[in-house]
C-alpha cells in the first residue's frame, strides 16, 4: 500500500496546510482523511474541514503560505487532453478550471457525492492533480467538452460508413498513450445542457 501512496498538500477550509501521502483514489473514510504525514504518523482530517487536496511534485515544506505552487488557476486556450472542461467556484469567489477525466472513479465521487479530481491548467506547476470536496464548491460550470481530433475523425468515418485513414489510426493509437502525444490540439464542442450530475450553480 505505501507503493500507491502519492504526495499531497491539503488546504483547509481555515486557512491552514497539511502535508503527507494518500491513495490517488478512495480517500474518504467515515467521513475522514487518513492523511499519513511527513514523518509517518497517521492524521485523521475532518472531511468537511478541506477546501483542496492538490497531489504535487514537491511538498515545499518551509512554504506555509503557498506550498501547492498551483500556477495558472485557468487555460490560456483549448485543453489539450479529453474530458469535461470545468470552471470551479470557491466561497472567496476564487475559480479554478480543470478537465474532469469520465472514468469509474469520477463516477464513484460523483455518485457518492464526495467531490470531483481534475487536472489542473498549468502543466509546469506543481500541482499534478486536484480533488476538490463538492461541499467546499460555490458552483460548478461545464464550459465544454474536449476531445482528441484524431477519435473525432474515426468516428465521422464510422458514422459514413467509410474506413478510416492509417494516419487517423495512428493518431488515435498515440493519443490513448498519456505522455506521447502531448501536443495534441483538444476539440472544443458546443456547451452541453446542464445536466443533474453538474448542477449550474450547486448550493453548499
């Protein structure tokens, strides 16, 4: 288990930072965090006491006022990656944009009403990924949903009834490989209708 153990930086509601190590999945327990801590204590965190919980590169201990380093906290373009484009509202009327990955563990949150992880904009920060608890959210808003360009051409060509091209093929292939195909371009459809799951603007 301590294999599976990722570096953390929790920010509370209050104001104050705690680091240590949790699972990048099945965080919630009984209402707690069991947030194993630097020096391998284990530190029992209220639910309802975080704000965020940022899984970073470094724990920048001597930094009490801004450790997680979030960098840019919206996207200068479209995403690059696939998943739903979201903007997050905070109480401090903060915002904070991300693409939410649709895959079993987003639907377990979401179910569970627990809350929502999201890869953050700025790729070069600190911050790898963010779990935010739903009850900490002032609001939710899906601005659109981001797609590989390469999926989007094999299903035209599926829809025509036509084979689609190697290159297509080839793209598709790389883009389902986090990591080698960075620079592909997301696209940018129109805004979905809202949807129960993503409220407009979720009360606390």
């Amino acid at each position: 288990m301590a294999g599976a153990q990722k570096k953390v930086v929790v920010r509370k509601t209050d104001g104050k930072v705690a680091w240590g190590y949790l699972p990048q999945s099945q965080i919630l327990h009984q209402d707690q965090v069991a947030l194993m801590g630097v020096d391998g204590r284990v530190n029992p965190i209220a639910f309802n006491e975080i704000q965020m919980i940022c899984y970073v590169r470094d724990f920048n201990l001597d930094d009490i006022v801004d450790p997680e380093r979030l960098g840019r906290r919206s996207f200068l373009a479209r995403p690059h990656g696939e998943g739903l484009w979201v903007r997050l509202g905070f109480p401090d009327e903060s915002l904070l944009e991300g693409l939410m990955p649709l895959d079993l563990g987003f639907l377990e949150t979401v179910l569970e009403d627990q809350g929502i992880f999201l890869t953050p904009p700025d790729g070069r920060s600190n911050v790898l990924r963010v779990f935010v608890p739903r009850r900490a959210l002032q609001s939710l808003e899906v601005l659109g949903w981001v797609t590989a360009p390469s999926k989007r051409a094999l299903a035209k060509a599926k829809e025509a009834g036509q084979p689609a091209s190697r290159k297509a093929k080839r793209a598709a292939a790389l883009a389902e490989q986090p990591g080698l195909f960075e620079g592909n371009e997301g696209d940018f459809g129109r805004r979905p209708p809202p949807s129960p799951l993503f409220p407009q603007n979720p009360q606390k």
